[in-house]
C-alpha cells in the first residue's frame, strides 16, 4: 500500500489540510493511500549583504536503502515530486516552510532523500541585485543527498517529511578570494512528527551598556553523531534577538551563540539543552561584552607515566592575541598530575589514575582544563613460567 508524500514549504510551521485524511486510488476501491509531506525549510544565511539565495529544484526522491556515498548509484530512488521551481531559502526562516508539490510512495522507513537541482537556474543576488558569483562544482543537474539522522517513516495515516536546506553551511563566502560562494550542500532530512524545536531571544548584559536584544547573532544546535559532535541546526537571531531551531529530533544538545563580528559581546556555549517530541524547548541566552579571554590548549586526557604540553592563549578584547602576555599556571591536584611551567606554556605529568585540574591565568583571564588520567594497560604483565616435573 502506497502513501502520499507531500513535498512543502509551509509558513511558519502551518499544517496543511488534510495531512492525516486518505485519498483514493485510482486504481480501484481498497486501495487508499495516505497523505504524507515533504518540508523544505532552511537555517538563515549568515550574510547580510545578501538578497536572495535562489534554488532551482527539479525532483525529490526517497529510498528505502542507506545512502553511503558510495554506493549512491546502485540505489533505487522513488520520485516524490517534480517542483521544477525555483525557491529562495532566505525566505525559510526561523522554521518557515513552504510547499513543494506531492506524490505517491510506498509505506516504508525511509534511510535516504535526494534533491535534483539545476544550477544553471540557481543563483545568488546580492543586496544591490547584482549576481554574486557561485562555483557550484559543476553545471546543469546535480544530484543532492540529504543527511538522514534516523530512518523517516511513511506511517498509515502520513507522514511530514522536513527537508532542512542549511544555507549557512552550504555556501562559504570567499574561500578563493574571489567575493565568490563555494557551494558545499548541507541538508538533512527528519519526519516532522519526531521532532521538536529549541527557541529563545539572545540579550545583552549590563556590562556592554543599556541591556537589549542582540540581532544577527548565530546560533548553533550540536548533536551527538557516532560518537563525535556535530551541528545538527543553524539559524540567526532577528530585530528582536529571538531565533528559533527547528525539526530537531529529540535528545540531548549543546547550543552555541556566536554574537555578530562587530558586536563586542563574548560566545556563549550551553550543554544540557534537552528537546522532546511535539515540544518547543525555550533557551534563551544572556552575552557579556568581550573583555578578552584565556584558552588552554592540549590534551584533556591522558595514561598514567606520560607526559603532554600544554599551551595558554591569550586573546585581548579586539579578539587578537596576544603572544608575550604573562601567563600563571596552577595545578589543583598534586597526587594526580605534575606541572612543570614556562611562560606560555606548561608540561604536565600524569602520575595517578584520576582527574586533574590546571588553570592558567592571565591579568583578570583564565582558563581550567580538566585532564582525566587513566591506566595504561598497553604493556602486559609478564607471567613467570614454571617447569613441569614429570
């Protein structure tokens, strides 16, 4: 039995009419087929010289098979939908979506989603409508693979299906210095149903003046993926500071809020930021102006009998650093770690299996990193061998 998959880019979150109702087959009585639906939506593009960012997408497919890269070719694609439009992402924000067409595909658990998209008919305009050069990695159709954290569903009564078009991460801005956009697509797929949301308005403290909102401040949803972190969301923050992170399975994050370059505030990193299912989790974030900062560099773990260097950083409050700048370094606890310093840097000896902390401070600056000391089991017992009596 088939079900129908809806390809949309809707405004601000809307439900379409009908997403849960069945449409006959035409095929005959018995036959029904669910409505499901494809969201396209995207994270904001970083860039305020920017007008549009006009996409051009041709078809959109699914499949049942993992896509691994590799093996991308032998893998059987259903169409969903042929758009054949031309859809500019910098209108998707904040979780906006908007409609891309709808088809028919069977109920299955989907692990792969593919855009077709025609460069040729894509382009970037700058604010005064001028076209931006794009090196797009090659012309015509190209073949766009979407990053599926957990298998989609195509349950009985439909589905949602978002696809997150990050604008952010999939043009970079003057990687040759050219002024031109490097094309690097970065888009993921989820079932709006599982997902949930993480919003807030960023502000500012009363250590850079009048407290208010902070615009344009970037905003980033890390996620644990096999073992390593990764950005999961990216968005902005609008005219009033707020910014909202959409279509994020749930599970626990680490937010991160990076204040706009000529701001003056100090980054924020929040972990712990939990979503749930059918939830909006609010965090909202408070910056401090940027005073200058200290950053410890080196390992955070080590065996037993080893030893590592580590290095202090220091960066003054125009973000530059500072290389001659006096540095104290501190060990807190002697029985785990030994701490051997010059100037910038220190050498750190492990001595006992346990956790170790060492601050480096700099004028009213400083840093702690923890190190974390475990056994060192590479190096076998040697086991005394014994003669047989007879």
């Amino acid at each position: 039995m088939s079900r129908r998959v809806v390809l949309s880019l809707l405004v601000t979150g809307a439900l379409l009419a009908g997403a849960a109702c069945y449409k006959d087959d035409a095929s005959g009585p018995g036959n029904r087929q669910s409505l499901a639906k494809v969201l396209l939506t995207d994270a904001p593009f970083p860039f305020d010289t920017v007008q549009s960012v006009d996409v051009y997408i041709v078809s959109i497919a699914a499949s049942t098979e993992p896509d691994t890269g590799s093996s991308a070719d032998s893998v059987q694609w259903v169409t969903i939908t042929e758009p054949r439009q031309r859809i500019d992402l910098l209108t998707l924000q904040q979780g906006t979506t908007t409609l891309l067409g709808e088809g028919d595909i069977p109920a299955d658990q989907y692990r792969a989603v593919r855009l077709i998209i025609d460069t040729d008919s894509s382009r970037i305009r700058f604010a005064d409508g001028s076209d931006a050069l794009v090196h797009w990695g090659g012309a015509g159709q190209q073949a766009i693979h979407a990053f599926v954290e957990a298998p989609v569903a195509v349950p009985e009564e439909g589905a949602e299906i978002v696809i997150d078009f990050d604008v952010g991460r999939s043009f970079h801005y003057d990687d040759l210095g050219d002024g031109g956009f490097n094309f690097f697509p970065w888009i993921r797929a989820v079932n709006r149903a599982a997902t949930g949301s993480i919003a807030g308005v960023v502000r500012s403290d009363t250590t850079s003046g009048s407290p208010g909102p902070i615009a344009n401040a970037s905003v980033s949803a890390y996620g644990a993926s096999q073992g390593t972190w990764q950005i999961f969301s990216t968005g902005r923050t609008d005219a009033v500071g707020h910014y909202r992170l959409a279509y994020l399975l749930p599970g626990t994050y680490i937010v991160a809020v990076d204040p706009p370059p000529s701001g003056g505030f100090a980054a924020s990193l929040d972990s712990n930021v939990v979503v749930s299912r059918g939830v909006e989790t609010d965090h909202s974030v408070t910056l401090s102006a940027f005073r200058g900062a200290v950053f410890i560099v080196g390992a955070s773990s080590m065996l037993v009998g080893r030893t590592n260097q580590l290095e202090a950083m220091v960066v003054n409050d125009q973000h530059q650093q500072v290389p001659d700048a006096a540095v104290t370094w501190q060990n807190l606890d002697t029985v785990v770690l030994g701490l051997r310093d010059s100037l910038r840097y220190a050498f750190i000896t492990s001595r006992a299996v346990g956790t170790g902390r060492v601050i480096a401070t700099s004028g009213g600056l400083a840093d702690t990193l923890v190190i974390l000391v475990a056994a060192d089991t590479s190096q076998s017992s040697a086991i005394p061998s014994r003669s047989r009596r007879r």
